[in-house]
C-alpha cells in the first residue's frame, strides 16, 4: 500500500500525515508514505482543495484533515471489505 499526502507543507497537510501515520500503525499496517507539495502534481489527481489522502492512487478524502480514527475507517472501507 502506498499512501500520499498532497498538499503545500501546510499545518493541516503535516497535521494529515501525523494522523495517517498514526492510523496506520493502529492498525499494524507497513506502507510508504509520500507527500506531494508539486502544485501541477496535486492537480493531476483532479484535487483542488487540500489536504489530500491518496491510497494506492485513489484519492480516499480531500478539503479537510482527518483524525486517526476517520483514516482507519476510511481503510478499513476501501481496502478491508
């Protein structure tokens, strides 16, 4: 699983890698985590409001920051079903 932060640096982008960070390791999950502060990047993934979570490609949430359990929930929905 790959996971990517889009976003400028911004306190709710770090804030969103914290948590997805967190989340992950509640969840026992091992997955690379890439943030993207690349403008033309960002808007290749169709996303104008950020942060953005990225999953394996998919963007999963964008326009707000999400607590650790959101993120889990949001995993547990897209890829443990």
């Amino acid at each position: 699983m790959t996971i990517k932060i889009l976003g400028g640096g911004c306190s709710k982008c770090k804030a969103l890698e914290a948590a997805t960070k967190e989340a992950l390791a509640g969840l026992g999950v091992n997955a690379e985590i890439e943030h993207v502060t690349d403008f033309s990047q960002i808007a290749a993934y169709g996303v104008m409001s950020t942060p953005a979570l990225v999953v394996d490609e998919k963007v999963v949430s964008y326009g707000k920051g999400l607590k650790p359990d959101e993120i889990v929930a949001l995993l547990k929905t897209y890829y443990c079903t």
